[in-house]
C-alpha cells in the first residue's frame, strides 16, 4: 500500500486582503490552511456587516485604483464584478470647490507627470504655485523604492521635504497636504517623506492613469471577500472567527527557531508554517502577549510602530440632494485631519433607488474626533457636507451609522522604517505580511497587502517544495524618461560615493 503523504499545515493569522490572498494560493496548491480571524467577520478593515435595521455599513469606504493589477486579477479569476465604471473626484476646503479631476485615461496620453498637472482642474491654486511642485520631481526621481532609498528619506518629514524642494506654502497647504491626509493619514509633519514620496508615485505620479479609481457597487465585504471565503473553504480552507493569537509555540532547539503551533487562548493549533496577516496594532497586542516573539528584538522593535484613528460614518438624509460627483476629498475643515465623502446613491447598487441621499464620510488622523458623542459627530458631518454642498443644510439626518475604529491604519512616520518586518523573519517558518511589510513590488494599501500576502504564500512553497508559486503581477515599468533619469542619478550617486564615502545627497 502506497503511504499518503501529510500535506503541510499552515496557519494564517488574519483575514484581510493579505491572509485571505496568501489561504486562497496555498489551498489551491494543496495545503492544509487554517485562517484565524479576531473580529467577527472575515475581512479585517474591509469588512461589511448590517446594522439592526438591516442596513449595510462598513468601516470605511475604500476605493480600487489603476495599479490595482493583481486585485483586478483576482477579481476576475473569482467571476465576480463588483466593481463601478471609473470615476471622477473633486476636493473641497471650507472656501468651496477647489479641485476637479478627470478619468485621466480619457485624456490624451503626454509624458508623466505632465498629464497629472495639466488635466487636474485646480479652481484657485495660482499656476505660479503649481509650478513650484518642479524640483520635487528630483526627489520622485531620487526615491527608487529600494531600501538604501527609503534609509536617506524616512527620517525626514514630508513638510520638511516639500519645504526644501521650494514647493510653496499654499500649495503644499491646498494640495499636498489634502494628499497626505487621505493617502497617508497624517498631516505632512507627521508623514515619513520616503513613505509620502512612495505613495505619491505609485497612485498618482507613476504614470498618467493611476489616479482613476473604481469603488465596489456594494461592501467590499459582500460582494469580494464573502464570494472569496466560499473559494477557500471549498478547496478545504478552514476559517474561524473569534480567535484571537495569544501566543506561539517555537521550537530553539535547532540552528534556526521554529514555530510548531499557534495559541488562540485555550485553542492550539499545529503548523508547519505561520504567516502573520495583521495590522500594527494587532501585531503589537499578540507580541506583547507573546512569551516566544517577545525574545527576538526584531519583533520587539515593532513597537517602536504608531498607528492611526478613522472614524466612519453613514448618513441616511430625508431627501435627495445632489451631490457632483461620487467621491470627494476635503480639507481645512480641522487642522490635522481630512476626511471624504461619497454619494452612495450613485456608487452602491443597494442604495441607486433609494428616493433619498445616503452618504458615507470617513475622517483620518480623526484622534479629536472619537471621544465626541454619536449625535456630536453626526451634527458635525451634517454642517460639514452643508459647507461643501449647500443643498444639504435643508435636508435632515433620519438615520445614521458611527463607527469609531482606533489605532486602524499603519502610521508611517518619520524613522518608522527601520523598525517595520520583512517578508521573512528569524524564525525560520514564521512569515509576515499586509500593507506595513518592507516589500520591493512598490504598490500600496489594499494592493499591497494583497500582493504580500502572495509573496508570503510563495515562501511558503519554496520552504516545502510543494506546489507552484502565485504569479504576482509588478508594477507598470517606469515611462522611458524616468527610467533614463533614475539611471543617470543612480551613475551620479555611485561616483559620489566613490569620491565622498559619506556622501548622501538629499543633505
């Protein structure tokens, strides 16, 4: 009789885009998963769930951009279209409509960044002031994504950054920082500039179409990760909510640490292999829990990590008002927070017939905001749409949702980068990933997290020899004259360095 060879056990610990990315590949592959999700719903951030009155809500909007390659991918391995035509945005402060962008891949195709400055319709910024965003395009240039680039700008602010670029005051006032606050979550003097240039590029400046965004006509919950879940647990994925780690089981008895099971409370469960699928704040919490991680100063180091407040909320109105365009961006409202809002009527299948507005407006760096009351918070987004589009001020608030989420999104500040995890760890079996990985694909948020969780999944099949690895899609090669750029600084530094061994260039 032939002997049956045990498929490896693997445990992913969390259900976001990247623990559900790394199960979907492995279960696929053949091994035995197991995903271990906190909260009640798989999903983490994304999640969707109904409130008593059936409504759907969510902890945020979160929007699919251009470079989202691998996310589309998987969307479409799936069968599923979940997902609105691209759409057009604007950004607000308290003195009215201050920006119009367009579906930036309509428009005639010019080098980058020329399309981004020429197509954006800015309504008060001077052109003097939008051209003196040009020599920080030395800098984009400077900033390759690679770790010797991220080391020369993460312990710089971003305000720092613009400031010693020459962009003027009120566009970095009017313009970047409105960026920062909704692509970052922090206002600039609290923003890495290696992460601010990282995210400017990838979802803006790379290349003409990558600020064009689609949203999902539904929860990101409903209508992609609960179809995905199905995926898993049919190829024998097993899921289980409610279990929070509490600690690992590491073997040190050899060369290298091994983990052997992962502790959920009273709960255990055997692993050949543990890739970790959390946030900061949720890998913060199991190290502190954790006798094993808590001796390895690499993890101990993850406390040196912050971490940021959102703040969601839903507003059903009496009537309908009609808002521009679907998703908008403001600013000026507080000093250190920015917040959008979007017209569900317009993106969300569920709400297209509903006679009257529902909006979801969702304030980052909101820290001031969560000790206010549920009515206090309502009445503040009702005066604040008001200011945006006056029509709202004659229409009442008949029901909402506030949905505090504290320490929610990684917070990448200024020398941040040196403490974050890699891919791999010194626990030789042991994996990490999500949006706060150092990875070198280059992509952010939600497509990042998702392609970490591949790349983890890939580890995966390398250390047992079983399978084939996930094919992860890179990021759409630099434009020609960016790369011959990139090039010659590259040549430029390298001489320098030769020349003057201390030599570091952004000083």
């Amino acid at each position: 009789m032939s002997q049956v060879l045990k498929r490896p056990s693997v445990v992913v610990v969390g259900a976001g885009w990247a623990g559900l990315g790394a199960s979907y590949h492995l279960a696929q592959q053949g091994y035995d998963v197991t995903l271990l999700e906190a909260g009640a719903y798989p999903g983490g951030l994304v999640a969707g769930w109904k409130t008593a009155k059936g409504r759907s809500i969510e902890a945020g909007i979160h929007g699919f951009w251009y470079p989202y390659r691998n996310i589309f991918s998987l969307v479409n391995e799936l069968g599923l279209q979940p997902f609105t035509a691209w759409t057009r945005s604007s950004q607000y402060s308290p003195a009215g409509l201050e920006v119009e962008s367009p579906i930036f891949q309509t428009e005639p195709l010019l080098p980058t960044p020329l399309g981004t400055f020429l197509y954006t319709r800015f309504k008060r910024i001077p052109l003097g002031d939008r051209l003196s965003a040009l020599p920080l395009l030395y800098a984009l240039i400077d900033f390759d994504n690679s770790d010797q680039a991220w080391r020369r700008y993460d312990s710089v602010t971003a305000r720092e950054l613009f400031k010693q670029f020459g962009v003027s005051a009120r566009l970095y006032k009017e313009s970047f920082e409105p960026m920062l606050l909704v692509g970052l979550f922090a206002p600039g003097e609290q923003c890495s500039a290696a992460a601010a240039l990282g995210m400017l590029y990838y979802f803006i400046l790379a290349h003409q179409p990558n600020f064009d965004v689609v949203w999902c006509r539904g929860t990101v919950g409903e209508m992609i990760f609960r179809p995905w879940v199905e995926q898993i647990e049919k190829m024998g994925g097993r899921i289980f909510t409610h279990r929070r780690v509490t600690d690992l089981v590491v073997d040190t008895q050899n060369a290298k640490p091994r983990v052997t099971g992962v502790v959920c409370g009273d709960e255990s469960f055997d692993a050949d292999a543990v890739i970790f699928a959390v946030g900061v704040t949720g890998m913060q919490k199991i190290i502190t829990n954790s006798s094993a991680l808590r001796q390895f100063p690499e993890f101990r180091n993850v406390m040196n990590l912050g971490a940021i407040d959102v703040l969601a909320t839903r507003l059903w109105f009496d009537r309908k008002v009609s808002v521009p365009l679907p998703s908008n961006a403001c600013f000026g409202f507080d000093p250190t927070t920015g917040w959008t809002f979007f017209d569900l009527n317009a993106l969300h299948d569920e709400w297209q017939q509903e006679p009257a507005s529902v909006i979801e407006a969702d304030f980052y760096h909101a820290n001031q905001l969560l000790p206010m009351t549920d009515d206090q918070i309502v009445a503040k987004v009702h005066h604040d749409l008001a200011v945006c589009v006056p029509e709202f001020r004659s229409a009442k608030v008949i029901d909402y949702s506030v949905v505090r989420l504290p320490r929610a999104v990684t917070h990448f500040s200024p020398g941040s980068y040196p403490s974050m995890l890699s891919g791999t760890t010194r626990v030789e079996n042991l994996l990490m990933s999500g949006d706060w990985i150092v990875n070198r694909h280059g992509s952010w948020s939600q497509e990042k997290a998702y392609v970490t969780g591949l790349e983890a999944a890939n580890r995966v099949i390398t250390q047992f020899g079983i399978g084939q690895p996930a094919m992860i899609l890179p990021v759409e090669p630099d434009e020609p004259h960016i790369q011959v750029a990139r090039s010659v600084n590259q040549t430029l530094r390298g001489w320098g360095r030769s020349i003057l061994p201390n030599w570091g260039g952004l000083e």
